[in-house]
C-alpha cells in the first residue's frame, strides 16, 4: 500500500458535499431549476441555462445512454495506471443533461453509440455499464 495521493476521488466542499454524500450511498443526483425547469450536471449554484439562483438538488433515475468514449491506454496518475486500459465516456442521462464518467461492466469492443447503460459506484464516484442483459458476455468491473 501506497501514500500516493489519488487523483480519482473527490475534493468535496460545502456546496457539493450533498452530492459526493448521495453517491457514498448509492445515489445520483442532479440539479433542477425551478424556473426553466431544465436539470443539469455538474453540480452549480445557479442553472447554466437560464442563470437563476432557484435550484435544488433531486434524484436522478441512473439510466443514460452512451453518447461518445475513448479508450486510455496510458495514465500515469494513481490510481489510473493499475486500471489501464479503461473507458472515459460521455452519456446522455436520462433527465437531460450529459456526464463524464468511466464506463465498466463491458469491454471497448461492446460498446455503440447510444447504448443504454445505468450507474454504479465505485468509491463513491458514478460510474456507468451496460443495463442489465443489453451486452451479451458482459463482465463485471
């Protein structure tokens, strides 16, 4: 075991703390503007959309759908290096908004755009693999 510091795990602070505590629990969360009406991610003060203040935090259903990825061969950082080769994804949520994550649960080979895939974590961080029975032979992260 190592003291290197990791660069996977969040800083949490005041304002995103509800989120990164949602996420150790198994839960995805959003913000909603309750002017607009439009969810967004990541977590911000006000919408990126209309710049209103009146936000609040709401649960996200997980599902997504896989809108674009790249697979990285080479990441020196911790704890990336143990994990290469791995997938860096952008997914469209369900709710709207898209997200960066980390696809799991399936190899670079099963992945299409527009897949649907769901959320897992890993550490507390959100991840996301291929719903249930959508990739034949996929494996477990």
């Amino acid at each position: 075991m190592t003291d290197a510091p990791r660069y996977d795990l969040p800083e949490p602070d005041a304002f995103t703390r509800p989120y990164w505590e949602a996420a150790a629990q198994g839960s995805l969360l959003l913000r909603r503007c309750a002017d607009c009406g439009r969810a967004h991610h990541y977590p911000r003060e006000f919408c990126p959309h209309c710049w209103s203040e009146h936000v609040t935090w709401e649960p996200a259903s997980g599902q997504a759908t896989l809108y674009t990825w790249s697979v990285v061969h080479r990441n020196d950082l911790p704890p990336f290096g143990e994990r290469v080769p791995y997938v860096a994804a952008v997914v469209d949520l369900a709710e709207g908004p898209r997200m960066m994550t980390e696809i799991v649960r399936a190899g670079p080979a099963e992945l299409r755009a527009g897949m649907a895939v769901e959320v897992a974590f890993r550490d507390g961080v959100p991840v996301f693999g291929p719903r249930k029975n959508d990739v034949p032979g996929a494996r477990e992260a």
